[in-house]
C-alpha cells in the first residue's frame, strides 16, 4: 500500500527529485508516493496548472519498478489539474516511461510531448476514456 501526498516543502521537493533522477522545478507543484509500510519513497510528480496542465515529471524512486502504482500517479496528478479547471494536459516527452504515459491516457504528438483532453475523464462515468496497458 501507498499514499500520495502533495509536497509542498521545496527542500524535500528537491530531495525527492534527486531519489527519482528528476530535474528539481522550485515553481512546480510536487506529489510524492510513499510506502505506508516502511515509508520508503516510491515516486514523485511536478506539474504545472494554468490554462492547460502541464506534467514535467512521473518518476519512480531509483531502483524501483511498480508499474500499477505509477499509473496510478499519474492518474492521481491529472485529476487534481482537472478538478482545478484545467480540462486539457500536456506532458513533456520526458515526463515518464512512453508505456506509462500511453496507459494514463496521452498521445504522442509529433513535437514529442503528450497531450490528453480529460474533459469527462474524472466526473465517474469515464466518458470514454479507457485504460490501455
């Protein structure tokens, strides 16, 4: 089991983007994921929210490999920038793993960042937006 929390401490914002091997963003919002059994750093998100969202980061703690848990990050950070009024979502080409990111729901675009419209995504009825893992 884990827990996802919002970091809003820049020193471990910092902290955490080193664990992960992430560039350090001090203006970005921060997620991070913690194992409720042994409180090891699992993984962080950084995004931004202005008009669109805007995911710089999902990355696992170095040495770490949970698919589902990512995914579920992922998930986590776009529905906070949907419930903020953001309905659409970049993320950089960098941001995660291209299956990660695929699974969460982006496209490729051709200039290498990802894209999603969440409008309908996280009002429960899904909206037609499946899961392809």
């Amino acid at each position: 089991m884990f827990k996802i929390t919002p970091t809003q401490d820049k020193s471990r914002q910092k902290e955490i983007c080193k664990l992960c091997g992430a560039e350090f963003r001090p203006d970005a919002f921060a997620y991070q994921m913690i194992d409720i059994d042994d409180g090891h750093l699992m993984g962080m998100a950084q995004f931004d929210i202005g008009k669109d969202g805007y995911i710089c980061d999902i990355k696992e703690a170095n040495g770490l490999s949970d698919f589902e848990a990512m995914f579920i990050l992922a998930r986590q950070t776009m529905n906070f920038i949907d419930s903020c009024g953001a309905h659409t979502c970049y993320a950089a080409e960098d941001a995660g793993e291209e299956r990660l990111m695929r699974a969460a729901g982006f496209k490729k675009q051709e200039n290498g960042e990802y894209f999603r419209d969440m409008t309908g995504m996280f009002d429960g009825h899904c909206d037609g937006h499946e899961v392809k893992l």
